[in-house]
C-alpha cells in the first residue's frame, strides 16, 4: 500500500463531522480523532509497516509517548523486533516512579514515537527528561506531522522530525 492509500484510509477512519468543541474553546463541524485509527488493528499494522523503513539505523530503542504513542510503539517494534519503552508524561510516585517503563534506556541511541505532532511541545519535553536520563534522542518519528510549528520547534531542541505522514497528505487524500 503506498502513502496515498493509507493517507486514503486513515483520513477515512478518523475524519468525523457533526459538532466539535476544540482545546481552544472553538466550535467546529469536522474533527480528526486520531484514536480511531490507533484502535484499528489491521489499520495500525499497516502503518507501522509503513513506518519501519523511517526508522534511523542504528536505533536501539524506540519511546513511545503517553497516550497516542504507545499503541503506535507497540506496532512498530513488532515490526522491527527493537525493545520498546513506555514514556509518561510525568513519572509516577510509586511502584518503579519511572518516567519510561519497559526497555532500558540509558546509554542507548532512542528514538521517540508519537502518533500526531502539532507544536512538538510533548516530545521536546519528554525529550529533554529522556535525555536527562541517559538517552541518546537524535530524532523523533510521528505518524502525522500537522504542520502546525512541530518541525521548527524539534529544531530548536536539536531534533530531526521524521513523519509518515503530513496534513497536506492527509488533506490531499481526502479529495
């Protein structure tokens, strides 16, 4: 499947109209709930075999980040066979008080996972915590760039963004 026919299908699993209230308080008629695309097995597959070729040689771990990256994580390193850490928003207060469970990341060439990248403030955030940790981030990979700042702001954080996927695909796509 090439990138126009699953621009084709994840536009047409997660583009929603009806009414819409947005973050800002805005109402709207049309709305992308890009959950409904994470919450189809056989869709998500496909898009994280897309994504496999994306992936930066030399990767030892990939990060996905709470909530929207960790279902596209998990698909991903089925596909590549890379261990997979689980990265909080902010680490809780008991049991391991890790801010990234699972795989090991320290000292380790990490790659960071998001499923949609609006302004990049979360991976720039969970980046520099990551990093803090030991992690060596180079790049973070995203199923859809909105084009929205998300590339100028990782940056400026010394971040290369790599995405699948773009909103003037996603928008092209959709006829």
């Amino acid at each position: 499947m090439d990138t126009l026919d699953l621009a084709r299908r994840i536009y047409g699993v997660a583009h929603l109209t009806g009414e819409f209230v947005l973050r800002s308080g805005r109402v709207t008629d049309h709305y992308f709930d890009k959950y409904r695309f994470e919450a189809d097995p056989v869709l998500l597959d496909e898009v994280a075999r897309a994504m496999v070729p994306l992936v930066p040689s030399g990767t030892e771990v990939l990060a996905g980040l709470e909530m929207g990256g960790i279902p596209v994580v998990t698909a991903l390193g089925r596909h590549t066979g890379l261990p997979c850490a689980f990265v909080r928003k902010a680490a809780k207060p008991y049991g391991t008080a890790r801010l990234a469970e699972g795989a090991d990341i320290e000292g380790r060439r990490v790659l960071v996972i998001e499923d949609v990248v609006t302004s990049g403030g979360q991976i720039v955030l969970s980046t520099k915590e990551l990093r803090a940790l030991g992690a060596d981030v180079q790049e973070a990979l995203c199923v859809i760039d909105r084009e929205q700042g998300g590339t100028e702001a990782l940056t400026a954080a010394d971040l290369q963004l790599i995405s699948l996927l773009t909103a003037t695909d996603l928008r092209t796509a959709a006829g």
